[in-house]
C-alpha cells in the first residue's frame, strides 16, 4: 500500500512537470512598445507595416496601399488604432489611446470589425506592451504555470510534513 502510494505519487510529479514543460513551449509573441511599434509606420518599404488592435499587433503589409507611405490609411500605421477603429474615425487625437473611452456598444462594433477584417487578412505579429505601470496578473493567462509550480511544491509539502511527523513518531517509540 505504501509502495503504491510512491508510485503514484511520483507518477503525478513527473507527469505535472512534464505538463509544465510543455505549457512553457507555447510560442512566444514579441511585444512591442508604442515606440518600437512606431518604426513600422510603412515610411521604410523594406519593414513591416505593424498596427495594433486590443492589444494585439497585426501586419498588415499585404495592405501596403492602404497603409504604406501615401496611403489613405497610413496615419494608422504603427500605431495602436484601437479607438480609431471603433469610432470610424481618422482622427489623430484617437490614435494610441486603446479603448479609453468607448462604450460597450462601440466595443462590440470595434470586435465585429476585428473578426471581419483583421483576423481573416492579417497575421498576429505581436501584442502591445501594457502601458499601465501598475502589476496586473491574471490567473487565466498564467494557469499552467500556477499548476506547473504550485502543484509540486503543495505535494512536496505534505510529504515533508508527512515525513517529519513518520520521523517523530519513530523517535517517540524509542
């Protein structure tokens, strides 16, 4: 019964850290600054033209005529075009300000363009650098590693305490 209970154990260590090895090699996204997002404004026609939507960095070079140099849209280029989006506007003032702002129901129109125009046509390059310098966590983008590591070290506790109390008991009886 206890050589079970080992065997089990372990079983469920090495197979939780296994599943924190794998969770970690999810693939990794750059996060790009305003400033950094702002070298790809389509002036250089060797760079990606980079706009970014809720956080999300889209390429959207295969729009060059849209977005490049002397395009309608290049006031959008290499920058966060969040508000701007939602609003239908070409607004300079809407430019960088994220969803500051908006109404729920611009939010739902904003998604509904997102879904429609940028996530079929363009590819995900990145996501913006989170401009507030407060610390924000949130549980459901980091679950695997919470279990990755929490797991673990709640198992590795009980046997410590397990073991500590089997070795005092084994020191009382003699």
């Amino acid at each position: 019964n206890k050589m079970q209970m080992h065997t089990v154990s372990r079983f469920l260590i090495v197979a939780i850290f296994i599943f924190g090895v794998y969770a970690s090699k999810e693939e990794t996204v750059k996060t790009y600054t305003l400033g950094e997002l702002k070298r790809y404004d389509g002036s250089d026609p060797n760079k990606p033209i980079l706009v970014a939507l809720k956080g999300i960095v889209y390429d959207v070079s295969s729009g060059r005529g849209f977005y490049g140099k002397d395009g309608p849209y290049n006031i959008m280029a290499g920058r966060d075009i969040t508000r701007m989006t939602a609003l239908s506007s070409l607004d300079e003032e809407d430019l960088n300000r994220g969803e500051e702002g908006l109404t729920a129901d611009q939010i739902k129109d904003l998604d509904a363009k997102i879904e429609s125009i940028y996530k079929p046509k363009y590819k995900v390059v990145g996501r913006l650098a989170v401009r507030s310098t407060s610390f924000k966590f949130s549980i459901m983008e980091h679950w695997k590693v919470l279990l990755a590591v929490g797991v673990p070290c709640v198992i590795g506790t009980a046997y410590g305490i397990r073991y500590m109390l089997s070795h005092k008991k084994a020191k009382r009886r003699t």
